[in-house]
C-alpha cells in the first residue's frame, strides 16, 4: 500500500463523515467506518488523521479512545507480573488470556459509550486508535462485536483506525498477523 492510499482513505473518511453522518454502516447494522493501513505508517497516519479531523470541528466533535492507554491502564491494576503469572500457570479451567482480552474490551466499550454521548451541541464522531495494543490477546472485529451486540449500542459513528493490510472488500489483515472478517459497518 502506499503513502496516497492511505491519505487518499483519510479524506474518503472525512467526506463520508461530514456528508453521510447519519447513514455510516447503517447498510449492515453497525455505524463503524473502519480505515485499513500499513502499520508501518502508523505514526505519520495517525498524524495526518489528527489534522484532518480537526477540520471536522465545530460540526462535529471527534472523540478520541486510545486504546493503548486503555489497555496500559488495565494492565496496572491488575499488576504485569499477576498477568505473566496466571499466563505462565493458570488455574484449572481458566483462560487467563480470553480474561484480559474481555477486561479489555469492556473497558474500551465503555469508553466509546461515554465518548458517543458528549460532543453537544455537535454531532459526534467516536475514534478508536492504536488498535495495535490488543494483539495477541484480541482485534478489532472483537471490539466491534462487543459494541454491536449490546442494545445500548452508540449511534453515533465509530471510526476504527485498524493497522493492517486489506485483503479484500470485507477482510483485512490485523496488524498483517491476523486475518478478520468485517460483516459490519465500512471498510475502507
């Protein structure tokens, strides 16, 4: 993928967002626009995207969720060494990794939930960014499913900023390691 592909998927966004706000993934049930890049650009991407959606002001406020932060923040309350320990030995019957992966999707729910819901008098716009952060233990699609299947479900658009590569229309490549089906919302 090269450099314009991914500038060129930042302005589809922003066109999308400003002139189809209401109608972003209402095709397949879920209002997510997901944007695919190299994750070897994630740096310069996220700061093109920053610039670019500041331009969306005062329409529409963009809400950020840094997923890593959110992440970083379970792993301190838990402790990094309970984490390696209940990995390097767990107990009977657990799933210490399916554990965090659900620890951190809850929280990472919960934060779109109240970012969705400030913004007024805007109209707003969730971003999830630095995905990165929940390989191996889960992806994006995982993310996805958890807001979609709960009926207090955000309206508003969730833009997904997903490092990878796509593979076709509806699959990408989390991070080139992980395969992902997207059957909801958009894909760019």
């Amino acid at each position: 993928m090269t450099r314009f592909d991914w500038k060129w998927k930042i302005g589809e966004a922003t066109e999308r967002l400003r002139s189809r706000y209401g109608f972003i993934g209402r095709s397949t049930g879920a209002p997510f626009l997901a944007l695919v890049y190299p994750p070897e650009a994630e740096a310069a991407f996220l700061h093109e995207w920053h610039a670019v959606a500041k331009s969306l002001s005062p329409d529409f406020a963009v809400n950020g969720v840094d997923v890593l932060l959110l992440t970083q923040q379970t792993i301190a309350q838990i402790g990094a060494d309970n984490i390696v320990s209940a990995i390097g030995d767990p107990m009977p019957g657990s799933d210490p990794v399916t554990d965090l992966g659900s620890e951190w999707i809850s929280r990472i729910a919960a934060s779109v939930r109240t970012a969705s819901e400030s913004g007024y008098p805007s109209r707003p716009i969730v971003v999830l960014e630095k995905l990165a952060a929940l390989f191996p233990v889960a992806g994006p699609r995982d993310v996805m499913q958890s807001l979609w299947d709960k009926p207090d479900a955000p309206d508003s658009p969730i833009v997904v900023l997903i490092p990878g590569y796509l593979q076709s229309s509806r699959v990408y490549s989390f991070l080139g390691k992980r395969e992902e089906f997207m059957y909801r919302g958009d894909l760019l």
